[in-house]
C-alpha cells in the first residue's frame, strides 16, 4: 500500500511540474487605434477568454498609415478587422480572403450637420455639399449615389479635422454616431444632427474578423477559438460589464477618459450597432447570405464590384454558431 501511494505522489508531482501546454499565438491587426469600438476584443484578452480557450493573441493597433488587409494578405498578420468591403475588394483583386464574423451588425458612418439648417433625414442633403475624406468616396458614398441619388459634385475635402465643421453652420460632414454628440457636441450650442446611413440601408457589416483562405484551411480550430472567445467578450461588453477592456484601451490611447468610453459604449446599445440586425436572431458575430448578397449588388449597381465577381467567396458562415 505505501509502495503505491508513493508512487500515485510521485506520478502528481511529476504532472505538477510539467510545463503547462502552450498557447497558440494569433496576431489580430485592429482597424484603428485602441477605442471603444474594440471592447470585445479587449475584454476578450483582458479576463482572460482568450487564454481559456488557448490562444495567446496580440492585438496590433491599427492608424491612417495601415494597411491592415495588406499585412493579412501579406502573412504578417494572421487575422485583421474590417468590414464587408476588406473582402470583397481583397478577392476583386485575386486575393483569397473572408470574413468569418462581424459584430458591428451597423456600420456607425454618419453625415452631420448643423442643428436648425432644416436637415431632419438623409434625403434631406441631397445636393448639399458634403465633406468626405478620400477613402469613404470609395465607399459609403458610393451606397448614396446608388441609392439614394447623390452626386459626385456635392464633394468636398474632409481634412479630418472638427474645426471647418465648427465654423460654417451651413457644413456637412462625414462621423460616426459613437462620436458625434460627445466630441462635435461639445463646441456647439446644440447637439449635431447625425444620420445614420444604417438606418437608411446601408448594409455593410463592421467590425468585422478577417482571414486568407490559407489560414482558415491551416487552423481552422483556432480561428473557431478566437471567434468564439471574441464574442463572449463581445457578450460581456454589450451586457455592461466592460471595466476590464476599458481600462486596457484607455492605458494604451487615453484620449477623452472613461466619459468618451462610455458614451461611445452607450450609443453601441442604445443604437443596436452590435446586438441589432442579423444578431437579434442569430446572437453576436452573425452574418447572414442574404444580407451579403443584397449588399454586394448595391455596391454592383455602383460600379465597385463586378457582377461576375463570385461574393461567397468573400465570407464564410462556417464559423458562426447559425441555426
């Protein structure tokens, strides 16, 4: 008996000091600086779902100087965030490449204006000139043309800056709903008017995870890993429970605090940006066929895309737990 019982104590400390096994390192390119439009993510790595579910993640910040999908496709990075244009335009060019989940179910690309210049809805700046910068010509203005009749002659240069906005009452410009009130709102006497183009159909999926096809076929189960732990992180956010991320994002970029955080994580939930949508039906991250092929013939329609250009070949349902 005392034989066996040394035995059964030597076979524990042996485990005891074995290694523990090691994580999967995944790079994940974020498409901006560390914000509050990343909080899955980081609450994701922050409490610790990421290693639960054995991958040891980076999250690479993103900045204008970027080219987050060229570093994916490159295989600098394994993964990337974007939207559905990452992936459609990445296979218009031959690239192999898809979106495997999306949590931003809208898109937070605004127009502001001025309160009391009589634009109440998006019809209403039809034929008014507009600030947007160089590569959202490329994208959500093209959705306008298409849809809803705006014309290239209404551009104007968007210098991302606040202060030609602030100085012309009669201005409109491009922003994001998670923004607008907070930073715009603040210099002027009244809140912006801000219009969201989801809400107008504009259907693109944000926030999105990316990956070639290579990588998907070569780890499969850590791309389901990370997906599945980014929404639980994702899960956590939208349920209130963000002080971990916040406090990760704001050691990083600590511009506007925790009032910014949270009103930027007030306007996700009270907007529907992350839980509306496909979402509401097929829980956080879903995509949906439908929705992809709508939004590839509108973006057809102005000129983006081909019509032969295959659009399942830029997505992947695979990963993402749909009925």
């Amino acid at each position: 008996m005392m034989v066996r019982l040394a035995a059964f104590l030597a076979m524990l400390a042996a485990l005891a000091a074995s290694p523990a096994l090691a994580l999967d390192k995944v790079s994940f390119g974020l498409n901006w600086v560390p914000e509050a439009e990343h909080c899955g993510f980081f609450q994701a790595r922050a409490t610790g779902l990421y290693e639960r579910a054995g991958l040891d993640v980076e999250l690479r910040p993103g900045n204008p100087n970027v080219n987050m999908p060229l570093l994916v496709a490159s295989g600098e990075l394994d993964m990337g965030m974007g939207s559905s244009f990452t992936t459609l335009n990445l296979v218009a060019k031959g690239i192999k490449a898809r979106t495997v989940a999306a949590f931003f179910q809208k898109d937070p690309q605004t127009l502001v204006a001025h309160a009391g210049q009589g634009v109440a809805r998006l019809e209403d700046l039809k034929g008014r000139p507009i600030m947007v910068g160089g590569f959202s010509r490329n994208e959500f203005w093209q959705f306008l043309k298409a849809r809803y009749g705006f014309t290239d002659d209404q551009l104007r240069p968007f210098a991302y800056s606040a202060a030609p906005f602030l100085a012309d009452k009669r201005a409109v410009q491009q922003g994001y709903i998670t923004e607008d009130a907070a930073l715009l709102g603040k210099a002027l006497p009244e809140p912006p008017v801000s219009i969201l183009l989801a809400d107008y159909g504009y259907d693109n999926y944000a926030t999105s995870i990316f990956a070639t096809d290579a990588f998907i076929a070569a780890k499969p189960k850590l791309v389901r890993a990370f997906v599945e732990a980014s929404r639980k992180g994702w899960e956590a956010c939208m349920a209130g429970d963000y002080e971990p991320a916040m406090r990760a994002v704001l050691a990083l970029v600590p511009t506007g605090g925790e009032e910014l955080f949270r009103f930027k994580m007030d306007q996700m939930k009270r907007r529907g940006l992350v839980e509306g949508g496909d979402a509401a039906r097929l829980g956080l991250g879903a995509m949906t066929e439908a929705r992809w092929r709508s939004f590839f013939e509108v973006m057809t329609q102005a000129g983006l895309y081909p019509a032969s250009l295959d659009v399942r070949q830029a997505y992947t349902l695979d990963f993402l737990a749909q009925p």
